[in-house]
C-alpha cells in the first residue's frame, strides 16, 4: 500500500542545507548587526546621563523582556497590517538584530564602563583628542573585558534564530518541521538538527575560548 | 614658566583651591606638601586643564590655560602628568605604551616613535622590558614607564601626582631615584608629595597647602627643616 509519509532519503540533504544555511545567515546578520549597534548604543549609554540612560534603558528592557517569538509575530503582522509585508527573513533579521543589540549594548555598556577614569585621564594627559582615547584606550580594553559575554550573547541567537520560523523563515528548524511531518520520523530529524546546532555552536565558543587567552591582559 | 595667579576652584559647595598663587619658573623643581583635602591634587588638574577653575587664571608659557581659544590637548603636549595610579594600558607592551602618544599625537613615523619611546625608556632604566606587558611588571617598574610614556611627548614640565603613594615601601626608591635624575638634567617639576625627604633633597622650593590656601612657600630645606608657619611645623611633626 502505497503511505501518505515516505522516510528520509538522500534526496532530502539539499533541502537540509538550504534550512542550515539560512539558519547561519540569519544569525550572521543578527550577530553582526546587533554587535554593531550594541557597541554604538552601550557607548551612548556609558557617555549619558541618567535622564537619557533612563529613556534608553526603558526601550531596550522591553525588547529584552517581550519574548522574542511575540516580538516577531507582532512585529510582522504589524508591517502587513500597515500595508508593508516584508519577507520573512528581512522582518526576522530587524526584529533578531534589535532583540540581539538590547542585549549587546548591555555587555559593551559594561565593558566601556569598565575603563576607569584615571586610566582615560592620563590617556588625556598625553595630549590624546577624546576620540584618540576612545579608539585607542577606551575600546581595545573594554572591548577585551567583554569578549566571553558577547560569546554568549552570540551563541545564544544561533539558537535564538529557530524562532523565526513562526514567521514562515526556512530556517533549520524549519525545514526539519515540514521533514517531520512529511516523514513521521521526528527523533531521527530532532537529533539530527541538535546536532547541527551544535556543530555550528561548538567551533564557536571553543573559537571564542581561544581568543579570550590569546588576548588575556 | 608655569604661572598660577590667584586661582579659586570649588567642586559643588566645597572650595578646594581659595586663591592660589604661584611661579614656577623654568628648571625648578617645586615639592607640595600637604594633608589630604588640602587641594594640592587639584591644583595639578587645573594647571593640565584636566579641571576647570572658578576664578583665576594660570599661564603655561604665557599661554592662558582656561581660555576659550586654547587648545588643550595641544597644551597638554608641553605638560608631562604622572598619577598617583599607574595607569598603563594594559593592552599594550611597555614600548607600545611608550609609544603610542608620539605617534597618534605628534604624527610622528613608526620608527621615530619607537625610537624615542626605546630612549626613554632606557633613560628610566626599563631598557629590558620592552616585550613585556605591565601587568607582568612591578609598580615601581609600571611607575617608571608612566615617566617614560611622558618624556616620550618630549614635555617641558612634568607634574607628579602623589607618584610614590602607591607604592610598596620598597619600590619607593626606584622612582625617587627616577625622578631625581630628572630634576638633575634640569627638568622643571611640580611634585605633590608625601616623601618629605625628597621635597627636602631635590626639590628647589617647598609649598606647604593648607585648606586651600598656601600656608607657607620658601626654600626646600628651610620649609621642611625650619618652618616658620605653626601650621607647618604642626603638619611636619606629624607627618616625620
């Protein structure tokens, strides 16, 4: 009798690694993007006052606090709802990227915090512009403090991008639902795509291991 | 020259400096001794621009240190400062520290700035420690370099923030010795510190700060051995 399900093949890897390598560019975007701002933003934050701090603050608490998987249905219901559906991976790179930057900034507020006073003061003493000692001082030190938290910020919006399949993304977990469902063979595919996970992880935090000795001061 | 004329500075309520005046002229070596609050610190900060002032004004080789229309951090570059923490950039090798402002600041080559930083820093006695990175060094060493990381602007005073406060009892010397040989070569120094026997031995004048005035000014060895202030004499007595 001929099944509605026909079993995994080898026919499915191409699909697999279209799901892996959406997966990888989303949160590529989403790292480097939210680094980017992160910095800018953590920067501002170590800079201002506590008005602006406060203002700042408000807005990054609510992205971090909102669950993401809300973030992202909201977010693109609301663009269509406005008359601007954006596909599914430009809406879930915005929505990644500004929940990845309200955690960055947190780390690199820090880290920039982290450089004392004195330290910036005898920078200036030297004759080092403000920007000088920004560039020179304030970022090669802070930005070394922080290297293992931003690790793990990074490494958890690889795992945090499955999300974005509720909004129709083919991301690995994704393709590895419609695998699922067509094969009836979920542990075999939900084993396969944790391991994924953590081949694309793994390099990572040991990379990032590596780098922190390296640049231990 | 450094000349400091009648300067007031409060922070909030609290007046630190209440009319300070002072000449420093090229080649000496001037020791501030002082209880702690007493605004010698502070004094240091205005000259370097690193405070504003209230009232006053200070002039580093006839320029007006406070004025609108003075670049500071081109000022800075004639006004070698040691701190009382060491504040060497801990990403950077001695010689990189030593390096840095020559080359970022005066836009000199690669080569020149490493030059002048290795010279310097022989000239303070870290010749050997090029390579290494100053949180391997000692305090008296990361002192040291800060010197070096100043003379390397090529600076025409240096002035030393409490240098030795700091310090393990032991390492104490090596930078007074440091500091002596610059004052040797004819360095022009404003030192704020507690070594009393250095004020006495190096410096050409002592300033004695009380609550923000100067209580007494004069000759080093007359000021340290023979104040006439009461408040001097009662400082030293119990500072010896």
């Amino acid at each position: 009798m001929n099944s509605l399900f026909t079993p995994l093949s080898w026919d499915d890897t191409g699909y697999i690694l279209t799901g892996v390598w959406n997966t990888i560019t989303i949160s590529v975007v989403a790292i480097v993007a939210g680094t980017l701002l992160g910095m800018i933003v953590g920067f501002a934050r170590a800079e201002s006052n506590k008005t602006v701090n406060f203002l700042f603050g408000s807005v990054l608490d609510i992205l971090r606090s909102v669950p993401l998987i809300i973030q992202l249905i909201l977010f693109s219901t609301f663009v269509g709802a406005i008359g601007h559906p954006m596909n599914p991976f430009v809406a879930g790179s915005i929505v990644l990227s500004l929940y990845t930057m309200a955690f960055m900034s947190e780390v690199f507020r820090g880290g920039f915090e982290s450089v004392s006073k004195s330290m910036q003061t005898a920078a200036r003493s030297l004759g080092m512009t403000y920007w000088q000692t920004i560039y020179h001082i304030r970022f090669p030190i802070g930005l070394r403090a922080v290297l293992p938290s931003w690790m793990g910020v990074a490494l958890s919006v690889i795992k945090d991008s499955a999300l974005v399949s509720v909004i129709g993304y083919m991301e690995l977990l994704r393709t590895s639902e419609q695998l699922i469902s067509r094969t009836q063979q979920p542990l075999e595919i939900l084993i396969g795509v944790g391991l994924f996970y953590f081949i694309i992880s793994y390099p990572l935090s040991h990379y990032g291991r590596y780098l922190e000795r390296k640049m231990a001061i | 020259m450094i000349s400091v004329q009648n300067v007031h500075k409060s922070f909030g309520d609290l007046e630190v400096l209440k009319g300070v005046s002072l000449d420093v002229p090229n080649g000496e070596v001037l020791s501030v001794i002082g209880g702690s609050g007493s605004g010698k610190s502070t004094l240091l900060y205005c000259i370097n621009a690193i405070e504003t002032i209230n009232s006053g004004k200070i002039l580093v080789d006839d320029v007006d240190v406070h004025s609108k229309d003075t670049n500071k951090d081109k000022l800075r570059q004639k006004l070698g400062m040691v701190f009382q923490h060491f504040n060497a950039f801990p990403h950077m090798t001695v010689l990189e520290n030593a390096a840095l402002a020559p080359r970022i600041v005066k836009k000199m080559s690669k080569e020149e700035a490493i030059e002048i930083a290795k010279k310097e820093l022989e000239h303070v006695g870290l010749g050997d420690k090029f390579d290494v990175y100053p949180t391997r060094m000692s305090g008296g060493q990361q002192q040291r370099l800060a010197i070096a990381r100043a003379l390397a602007m090529k600076p025409d005073f240096m002035l030393l923030d409490e240098v030795t406060s700091a310090l393990d009892p032991e390492l104490v010397g090596e930078v007074l010795d440091t500091l002596r040989l610059l004052a040797d070569e004819g360095m022009t120094m404003i030192c704020v510190t507690h070594e009393m026997g250095f004020a006495r031995d190096v410096s050409d004048r002592v300033a004695y700060f009380h609550q923000g005035v100067i209580a007494e000014i004069g000759e080093a060895k007359q000021v340290i051995t023979e104040p006439q202030n009461p408040l001097t004499q009662k400082f030293l007595s119990k500072v010896r």
